[in-house]
C-alpha cells in the first residue's frame, strides 16, 4: 500500500484563533483524488509560534515542511507539490 503524506493542522490555541478553525475544513476542499493521498491530522502545538524567527500562526505541517500563515489554498498547493515531488 502508498504511504500516504501526512498533514498536520496545528490545533494549538494561538492558531486555532488565528484561523486554524476554518483549515479543519480542508478535508471537505480538497479535491479528491488529493484526499486519497494524504492523513490529515490535528495536532497539538507544533511548537512554531515560539520561534523568534518565524511568524504567522496558523501553522500546517505538510510532510516534513511546515507552512504559516497556513490558508486552504496554500497548503493545497503544498500538498500537490509534495505529491508531485
Ligand atoms: S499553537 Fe500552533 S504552532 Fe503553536
């Protein structure tokens, strides 16, 4: 069987309100045979928003890569790079 690329959507309280609410609505954007590919996952705090040099909550980690100022739209295309790659 494919292993399938994780994606973990950071449910951590400062991305959650920072728009991470609506990015659990990923699973019902993305296009299907997208789906069929990836885990989506919450996640607890994924320990982004300490770091100094990083900014933009919320946080989605796709694969090994890690996307702020995460929207629906960007980590679909992180998604399809990923795949892509
Ligand atoms: S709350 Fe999301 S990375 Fe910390």
């Amino acid at each position: 069987m494919e292993k399938k690329l994780i994606v973990k959507i950071c449910t951590g309280t400062l991305c959650y309100v920072m728009g991470g609410a609506e990015l659990q609505l990923l699973d019902e954007q993305l296009p299907a045979e997208l789906l069929a590919q990836v885990e989506i996952q919450g996640s607890p705090c994924l320990d982004c928003c300490n770091r100094e040099d990083s900014q933009g909550a919320p946080f989605v980690k796709v694969g090994d890569r890690i996307i702020a100022s995460a929207t629906i739209e960007k980590v679909i295309d992180a998604i399809k790079n990923e795949l892509n790659a």
